[in-house]
C-alpha cells in the first residue's frame, strides 16, 4: 500500500495539535518515542503518517497532551473547532496546576519567539496584572471557589490552604516575568475594573473575610496596580526591560475577554470563561477571525499609551475614583 493511502487527515490533525501543544525547545518525535516506547524512526513514521497509530496510541497520545477525541476527530468538519478546557475544582489542585502550566507554556513560548507578541481585550482586569499582588491573586481564587464549588470557609482559611503550592507559585512567577518580557496590545473599557469591584463589595458585605482590614488591602493593591498601568502607559512600555506595551480604551462595551498568542506562523487563543477558567482554541480559521475582530476594536478605541495625555489622565483617575469609592463604603 503506497503512503499516500495510509496517510489520513485525523492522524495530520492530530500531530499538528501535539506539535502546538509542545514548548517550541523540545522535540516531537522525542517525546513521542518516550512515550509510546517505540523507537525515534518508528515515531516518524507515525508523525508522517506513513503507519497508523493504534487506538491505544492515540488515547495515549490525548491523555498525555490533552487533547479530546472528540475535538480532532469533528475538526475535519468546516464547523468544527478544536478546544482544550479543564474543569476546575480548587478542593482537587491537580487540574488547576495543569491549567496554570498549560498558560505558564503559552507566555514563554511567545517570549521565545522572535517577533512573538500578545493581543488582548479585557471585561474583567486580566490575571497577570493581578499577580505581582499576592492577596488580590488569591481573593480571585477564592472568590471562583465561593461562586461555582460553595467554599464555605473565610478568606483567609482559603489562602492558608492554597498559599504555598509551589508548583502553583511557580507558574504565576513565570507567567508575570514572561507577560511583562512580551509586548502587548491591549484593550480595556471604563468598566473593565468593575467586576473586580463588585466581587470586593460582595464578598465585604457578606463578612466573608475575618478580617476587615483584608478588603480595605485589597483596595489598596488594586489601586497601586491601576498606578502602575498608568506608569506604563504614560512611557508605552512595561516591565524590567521596557517592553512594548500598547494600551487602548474602547468606548463600546467588549463583549469577550480574548487573549490571542501570536507566534509567528502559530497562534493560539485563550478564550476567558467565567472569573478564572478559559477555553484554549488553537484552530487557525478561529485564531484568524478573532485577531481581525481584535484589531477592528483597536481601530475604535483610544490608544493612550505615550500619546492622548489628557485622555489617559481621565481614564485613570476615573479608575481610582471607583476604588475610593468602594474604601469609603467598606470603611
């Protein structure tokens, strides 16, 4: 039988989602070889498609990358796309590190790209502008604990119980250093703060916090961040080594938080979903489709990063007027 009749679009498919998958310094065929414990010629041949895999390597092969079945398989069809998510339930750790490294990859991996860059829009303020704030980073959690797995303790049982996963820390440390390594374009709205906000007032209100100085720190944290923001801004650059950092204001309501990777030939996109979980989508016709959607809302924003003083002057005291607000009525 010549290769050409072997060869089928499901297994392309299927090594294309494992090579995108992969961080861009390590080898497919060698991690195929380990894994299936065959041999890098044999491996080869399974990524040219000149032999077939087996259905238990292919289940083998989805478990390990994570990758659905079901996913790749309906790819073949026009309207059908390819998603990775994890469900994520904070008593069981596990799939949330998981989740965390699958992001903590993403960062590096377009840090190591030559030209890589990160476009994004913003309904809620984006978790990595979050973590150089410890208690604000773990209010978010706890907050997605409270909301979708009834969490029944405070604040800070909460934070004892997570604080010092190393794993977790680890990834966050790297998914900060990597996003201000990266230059970014991104969009928020006037409103982009507010979910934050309204999580801060209802969880105060509901003395879901044993302390009452926590919320008033968390104000705090949340101010000094809309400060450094506009320190970026006002330069146009971010980060220890000034990195291109484009900030825009969309008077229009966004309807998406999209956070799209780009690559260089590859991009993927992370799709946020409820306060912390997201879709990941590396499906080229979607990835397509937002980045234009993405660059159309750029057209109709206001870029105030290193231009429009008095606009970027606006933007942010107004930012700070809702946190004092919120001081004053937790006071």
């Amino acid at each position: 039988m010549k290769n050409s009749e072997i060869k089928n679009k499901n297994q392309v498919l299927l090594f294309g989602l494992i090579q995108k998958a992969l961080p861009k310094h390590i080898a497919m065929v060698d991690e195929i070889s380990e894994l299936l414990g065959i041999g890098v010629d044999a491996a080869y041949r399974r990524i040219r498609g000149d032999k077939p895999v087996s259905l238990e390597e292919a289940i083998k092969l989805c478990r390990h990358f994570q990758i659905s079945m079901n996913s790749f398989v309906d790819a073949t069809y026009s309207n059908h796309i390819q998603c990775r998510y994890a469900p994520l339930n904070l008593s069981d750790i596990t799939d949330f590190i998981t989740f965390v490294q699958v992001s903590s990859n993403n960062f590096e991996d377009t840090r190591l790209t030559p030209g890589g860059e990160i476009i994004l829009s913003a309904v809620d303020v984006p978790i990595f502008n979050i973590l150089p704030y410890k208690e604000l980073t773990l209010f978010k959690l706890f907050s997605w604990s409270k909301s979708v797995y009834d969490f029944t303790t405070d604040y800070e049982t909460f934070v004892k119980e997570v604080e010092n996963i190393e794993s977790l820390n680890t990834n966050y440390e790297n998914i900060l250093k990597n996003y201000q390594l990266v230059p970014s374009t991104e969009i928020w709205t006037d409103n982009t703060i507010d979910a934050v906000l309204r999580l801060l007032n209802y969880h105060s209100e509901m003395k879901h916090f044993g302390n009452k100085k926590i919320p008033l720190l968390l104000c705090d944290q949340l101010y000094d961040l809309i400060n450094t923001l506009q320190k970026w801004a006002e330069k146009g650059t971010k980060g220890p080594k000034d990195t291109s950092f484009k900030f825009y204001v969309s008077e229009t309501d966004i309807a998406n938080t999209f956070i799209l990777f780009k690559k260089g030939k590859n991009t993927n996109c992370l799709l946020k979903l409820y306060t912390i979980n997201g879709l990941g989508i590396s499906d080229e016709r979607f990835c397509s489709e937002t980045e234009n959607w993405l660059r159309k809302s750029i057209q109709q924003a206001t870029l105030i990063s290193g231009t429009s003083e008095k606009e970027r002057f606006k933007f942010f005291e107004t930012q700070r007027e809702k946190i004092e607000l919120l001081i004053d009525k937790i006071k």
